[in-house]
C-alpha cells in the first residue's frame, strides 16, 4: 500500500507520506497489533527520539540511541539486549540508514515488525537489504524479513537535515536509480520506478538546497527517496555500488559523500555501453552526456567533487582498484582494473569525468 503512489507499482509495505507523519507513529504501532515499542536513533539524534517517546506515551517501552554507520554487529546485541530486557513486541527506528539499518539486524534475529521514520534520503527503508559489519567486514544480506513492514515519511524531519548531507543523500538515492536504469534484471517497471526517483530530485533537490525549509519541496524529494530505494530492493547494483562499497569497507569513507563524488565516474565508464537507457537521463538534467549532466547537476548544488577531500590518499589507488576489480559485480561494460585505477584517480583529483 502506498498512499500518493506515482508509479503503478505494488509494494506489500505500509507507506505514508506527511507534514507532522511520524505523529502517527501510535496509530501505526496498533495498527500492527503492538504495543511495546523499541525506539532507535544515533546519538545525535536521541533528541528526536526522546520527542517521539513523549508522543507515542505507554507504546514507548524504550529507547536505545547507540546506532552508528555500518551496523556493527556489537552495536545491534546491545540492542537486543534492550528489547529483550523491557519485553519490547515492535521496533521505531527514526533516523538515516545507519538507524534503520540496526532496526533490519534486530528484526532479523527476532522477527520483530518496524516502523521506519526516515531522516535522511537513502533509501534503506524500502529494501530487503541489511549490510552489518564485524571484526572490520562488511557482509550484505537479503531477506525480505528485513523491511520495515510501515515506513512514515515526515517532511519536518527531514528539513532539519543539513543541507551539505541534503545534497549527498539524495545523490546516494540517485545512484541506486541511475544503476536501476542499466541494471541486467531490469524492467518496464522498474524503469518507471527509476525515473520517477530521479525526476523528483531532479525538480525537487534545488528547491531544497535553496530554501531547506520548504516542506513541499521536501516531501517530493522523500518521495523520490523512497522510488530510488524501492527499486534498489527490486534489481542488481553495479560498478557505482562496487566501488562505493569498496571505498566505504577498506577506508571507512563517508556513505553518502562517496556516493556523490563516484556517481559522474561510474556513470561516464557505463555510458557508452549502456548509451540507450541512460538517455532518459541526461534528458531529464537538461541534456549532454549522461555522466556530465550528473557533475554538473551535484556541481551546482555544492556536492563534494573529489575523494582526497573525503580522507582517501594517493596511495590507496592501487589496492582499492585491485580489490574493486576482483570480484565485480554484474556492470554493462568490463570491469578492467586499469579503467577502474583510471576512474579512481580522477575521482581522487576531484577531475571531471573522463570522455
Ligand atoms: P546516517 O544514518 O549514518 O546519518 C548520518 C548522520 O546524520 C548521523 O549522525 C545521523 O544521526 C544524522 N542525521 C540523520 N538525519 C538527520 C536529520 N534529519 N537531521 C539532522 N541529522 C540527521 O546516514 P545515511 O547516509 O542515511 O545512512 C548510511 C548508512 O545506510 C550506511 O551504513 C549504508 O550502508 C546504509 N544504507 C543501507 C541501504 C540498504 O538498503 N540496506 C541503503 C542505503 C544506505
């Protein structure tokens, strides 16, 4: 069920979208016939986790606020330990994906339902995708266990996202539509899923950075958010997610930021081979080529351009190319580890894509 549904699609997850949404966070708790409810954040948004306990008064059974990026498995059995200690029967996971993220680990090792409140764009909320991390490995799963039965999307929340993080999640929600659109597994469905994610930030992400408060602008783009995540659930990844994921594993880059700094570099290395389906979306950012049309939309918006300002050095080009190279997965065009050193290394300078 998907209230405001913008692709004819069906999903069996509850979604809605709203000013004041996660207000009806009770409601949703026993519409899912609980009552004793988990409430998860970060540290530094336990403010808005204690704000929602007041709200939900008795439903609230407790409040854990250590989750952090990458779901540490350490992380998540404190957690369990919490549920299990005040007899919780659900979990409200209100945060970005690293919030619902450990919400996915607790629900697969108890079979608990979710309520997912997100703050951030990135999409975990709509997947059966969980990443958790141990001994410094990162492991994917899917399960359909995993996600959240009721997703509340409040526009209030997410406007105090700041805008630097606004610009870089929503390219992190845009990468998993671009990869969509060449994806081996592909559909006319999840086409038109893709490119409704892509077409709301393209109208929607301006408007944001320009007036963060604007809530209208705001929901359309959580909108978008929860398209792109969507479809990341439903087809492949390719070399964007492969080299992100690698960056993120072996140097603990920032999510999103790799996100936004890769997507014009892996886009220019499939453009050729995946030329057609790309089309669409250098129409809709005004033209030129895919890859371009990319550098220059997160140019304009202020998103980082080079990973030497994430942290990354010089001398991790060689070994994070081997490692992206090695076990690839499914890409339109090879994945050659020279091209990747090549693409790496533009990434790093901050270049623009190659031709
Ligand atoms: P995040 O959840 O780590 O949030 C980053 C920081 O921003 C945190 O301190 C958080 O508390 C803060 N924050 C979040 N929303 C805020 C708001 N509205 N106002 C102020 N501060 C706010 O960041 P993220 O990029 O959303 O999530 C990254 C994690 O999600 C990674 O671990 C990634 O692997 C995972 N992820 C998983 C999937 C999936 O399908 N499994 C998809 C996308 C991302």
């Amino acid at each position: 069920m998907l209230e405001g549904c913008m692709a004819e699609i069906v999903t069996e997850q509850k979604v809605r979208f709203g000013r004041g949404m996660r207000r009806e966070t009770g409601e949703e708790i026993a519409a899912l016939g609980r009552s004793r409810a988990v409430i998860l954040s970060t540290p530094h948004q336990a403010e808005m986790a204690m704000d929602l306990a007041g709200d939900i008064g008795s439903a609230s059974a407790g409040l854990f606020t250590g989750a952090a990026m990458h779901t540490p498995v350490d992380v998540t059995e404190a957690a369990l330990t919490h549920a299990r200690e005040v007899a919780a029967d659900c979990l409200v996971a209100i945060g970005g994906g690293s919030t619902v993220g450990l919400g996915k680990a607790i629900a697969l090792r108890t079979g608990l339902p979710q309520v997912a409140i997100p703050t951030t764009y990135a999409g975990s909320e709509a997947t059966p995708i969980l990443g958790q991390t141990e001994d410094g490995a990162k492991t994917t799963l899917t399960d359909p266990r995993v996600r959240p039965q009721t997703v509340l999307y409040d526009p209030e929340l997410i406007a105090t996202l700041p805008v630097a993080m606004t610009v870089t999640s929503a390219l992190n929600a845009m990468a998993h539509a671009v990869e969509a659109l060449y994806a081996r597994d592909r559909d006319a469905e999840t086409d038109a899923l893709a490119m409704d994610g892509l077409r709301a930030f393209a109208q929607g992400l301006p408007a944001v950075v320009e007036t963060p408060g604007d809530l209208d602008a705001r929901e359309a783009t959580q909108r978008g958010a929860w398209a792109c995540g969507a479809v990341l659930g439903r087809v492949g990844m390719a070399l964007h997610h492969k080299l992100c994921h690698t960056l993120g594993g072996m140097l603990n880059l920032p999510h999103a930021e790799t996100h936004a700094v890769i997507l014009p570099h892996a886009t220019a290395y499939n453009q050729d081979a995946a030329a057609d389906r790309l089309r669409p979306l250098a129409e809709l950012l005004g033209g030129g080529r895919p890859a371009d049309a990319l550098w220059s939309f997160a140019g304009r918006l202020g998103a980082p351009r080079s990973l030497r300002e994430l942290g990354m050095k010089e001398a991790d080009l060689d070994r994070t190319a081997a490692a992206a190279a090695a076990n690839p997965y499914w890409n339109p065009r090879p994945v050659e580890q020279d091209a990747i050193r090549a693409l790496l290394a533009r990434a790093w300078a901050g270049d623009p894509p190659a031709d």
